[in-house]
C-alpha cells in the first residue's frame, strides 16, 4: 500500500466503515499496485451520480450478494475510482467530497480547486 496520506496532506481518515469501502475494504480510501481503478476519492453518493455512474456502466446502487455489496444509496460514502470522479466533475454530476478521506493520489487525476469546489462541509 502507498502512503495514506490526504489531498490536504494530514494522515488518511475512513471514508466508510458502513458500507466498508476502500479497494483493500478497510474503510479506507488507500491504494496500492493492486488498484488499478485508483479508488482514491471518498464521495458522498447522490442520486444523481449513482443514475450517472450506472449509465456508464457501473451500477452502484444494486446489491450484489455474492460480493457482500449492499448497493450504495444516496447519503452513503465511498471510494470512488478518480477518473469516474473525473468524468462526474466533467459532465456537471460529481458527488461532494470529503477531503480528509481522500488519498493524494487523487491529485495525480484530479485538479484540487475541483476538489475545494466539492468539498463536502458537514451540517451541524
């Protein structure tokens, strides 16, 4: 595994323990040689990015048993491959972002004034 750190350069936090997410599913959104998806942005799932990401081809929102996969709704966080969050951003549709739990390989697919302009802030 690569170093866990974050786009804002402080250690990694979990993006999801419930569902568990992460390439490795440990809640992380950590990479390593493995992870050809680069499955290193933590967004929040909505709605409209789910319909999205299944109209490209990767249905988040079924649940797939056989790979204990609960299917995502929106609200759930998840580490999402950079280049699908690439082409949300693109397209008008990219889920807000928790920037914490977003690991720096992002930065290599990812310009981060398009993260800041996502970044998710929570509700208190």
């Amino acid at each position: 595994m690569e170093t866990n750190r974050n786009v804002l350069g402080g250690e990694l936090i979990p993006c999801s323990l419930e569902p568990v997410t992460g390439f490795y599913r440990n809640g992380l959104c950590s990479t390593g040689p493995g992870d050809s998806g680069s499955h290193v942005v933590c967004a929040i799932m909505t709605e409209e990015f789910l319909r999205f990401t299944k109209s490209r081809g990767n249905d988040l929102s079924s649940p797939m048993p056989y790979f204990n996969f609960p299917g995502l709704k929106p609200g759930d966080s998840w580490c999402l491959c950079a280049t699908r969050w690439k082409e949300a951003y693109e397209e008008g549709v990219a889920p807000p972002v928790i920037l914490e739990a977003t690991h720096q390989k992002a930065l290599e697919f990812l310009e981060f004034s398009w993260l800041l302009e996502y970044k998710h802030t929570p509700q208190d």
